[in-house]
C-alpha cells in the first residue's frame, strides 16, 4: 500500500504549483549540479536559485498571511547553514516568487544540501505562526569528485595470499537502509606504485578515474541486489529520501553525480542494458581521459 501523509492543516497541492528549473553560477559561470564537483574549491562562489509559480486564489483560500518562498542550504561537514526568504508577487491570476543564495567556497566543503519551501505565517492559530505550505524539489550538490565516507586500508594482498588487483570493495550491507559509512569498505592494495601515489593523496588522474568508475558500479549493483527486499510500493529513490545516510542514498549520488539519472533509472538500465550501462559509467566518470 502507498504511504499516505496527512498534515494537521491545509497544504498546497501539487498539482497547483510550478517550479523553474534550478539555475546554478559557480565563479559567474552557468554550471550544472553534476559539473560542480569539478570546478569546486575554497575560492570558488556558488549562486543557486529557484522560481515558483502558484495561483493566486489556491494562496488566498489558505488565509495565510505573507506567504514565501524560502530556500535552505546546510553543509553537515561544516555545520553550515543558510536561508533566504522571497515574497510573492501577486498578479491578476497567478503568483510568483523566485530568490537565490551565495555561498562561499571556505563555507562549506564535500555536499552541499538544498531545499525550497513555501512557507507562511497563520496568525488565527500561534502554534501554526509559521508552517510549510509546500515542499518543492531539493537538491544534493557534491563538492568533491569521490565517493568517500566509508572505511579505507590498505595492506599487501600479495602477503594476504590474495589474487592481484589495484583494490576491492567490500560490501557487508543486507539491506537499502543499511548506513552507508558502516556497509562498505575500500582495500587497497599496497603492492601497486600508482595505488601508493593514491594513498599519498598524489593519484594518477586516470587511476582516480578508475577508483570512481569501480564505485560506482559496486553501488548500483549493490542498490539492484538489494532492491529484490526493499519495501512494496516504495522505488529506490524513495528509500535513499527516507534514509540519507544508507547505502541507497549513496547509490543515489553517485547516479545522479556521474550517470546524470535517478537511482531508479541507473539500476533499470544495468538489469535492461549493460552495455548502455558501461558506456554511460565510462562517459560519467571520464574514463581515462586524461
């Protein structure tokens, strides 16, 4: 059965609302969510901004006072956070509202998470002086071009008796909501000079290529392992929403950072069309393009 939300007061629904696309400036320049990661450093100034449209009788029959548009930007590396709100402009039949935030690259640091809302002020009931009207879309930015946050070592597989190979991942996850940072593990192997530049913090371009091109692949097959338990109804990206800090959420990224799709369009394509698949792993992560 699809889960259904019921709110104590009034919403807007959806149906009635028009988001803009999401306009992105990094240093000036247009940028896309998914170029971010690779123009990103502590010098760099980050612009986003959103638009919203919304009848103006559907505002009206709400009897909401002074009702906004509000974007939010939080960084968890660094307890950052920032918000900006925007009135409506009312016209004849509809209402408009559009703001944008700057963001500085010594603010922040690896993923940057960003929310829009129509919010209010309801001024009949005080413990509804301020609440959300709607949810609009949201959006994950990484700021980094790898996939860290799980464990990481490194040893000589030769010494372990193991077969050669640059590294291994090692996925323990039994579930979509198992956290991420404590489902996978990155071993690498120490008998490689390029894989000891890596250690070193000094990779090869194309061997950093190589690791993310690995990870990813592992995440979307892990997500389509898994997604044969996940819950009935519920799609892969529902659950990596529901659960942030799971393996599904981190699958999530990496589809939409270097495949450009949703997670649930990643793992159709991998089960439908691996050899798409590849191409497009290939193409995302710049496959020894150096």
């Amino acid at each position: 059965m699809t889960k259904q939300l019921l709110y104590p007061f009034p919403r807007i629904a959806t149906q009635h609302l028009e988001w803009g696309d999401w306009a992105i400036r990094i240093n000036g320049v247009q940028a896309t969510d998914g170029s971010i990661a690779d123009e990103w450093d502590s010098n760099a100034e980050l612009v986003l901004g959103i638009s919203v449209r919304v009848k103006s009788e559907t505002l009206s029959d709400l009897g909401i006072d002074s009702p906004a548009l509000t974007l939010t930007a939080t960084c968890p590396s660094t307890a950052f956070s920032t918000y900006d709100d925007a009135e409506f402009r009312t016209e004849p039949s509809s209402a408009t509202a559009a703001t944008e935030l700057r963001i500085a690259g010594t603010e922040v640091s690896q993923l940057l998470t960003i929310r829009a809302e129509i919010v209010g002020n309801d001024q009949s009931q005080k413990w509804l002086r301020r609440r959300i009207l709607a949810e609009g879309p949201s959006l994950r930015l990484p700021l980094d071009t790898e996939l860290d946050g799980f464990p990481t070592s490194s040893y000589s597989f030769d010494r372990q008796g193991m077969p050669e190979a640059p590294w291994r991942l090692v996925v323990s996850a039994d579930e979509l909501e198992a956290p991420f940072a404590h489902s996978i593990r990155l071993e690498l192997n120490e008998d490689y000079a390029s894989v000891r530049k890596l250690i070193a913090g000094k990779p090869e371009p194309h061997l950093a290529r190589e690791l993310d091109a690995t990870i990813v692949r592992v995440l979307i097959s892990t997500a389509t392992r898994l997604s044969a338990g996940s819950a009935e109804g519920q799609s892969l990206d529902e659950v990596a929403a529901e659960f942030p800090d799971s393996i599904a959420a981190a699958a999530q990224r990496a589809a939409e950072q270097y495949l450009q799709l949703s997670l649930n369009a990643a793992v159709n394509t991998y089960r439908l069309k691996p050899e798409r698949y590849e191409y497009e792993v290939a193409t995302g992560t710049n496959l020894l393009k150096d």
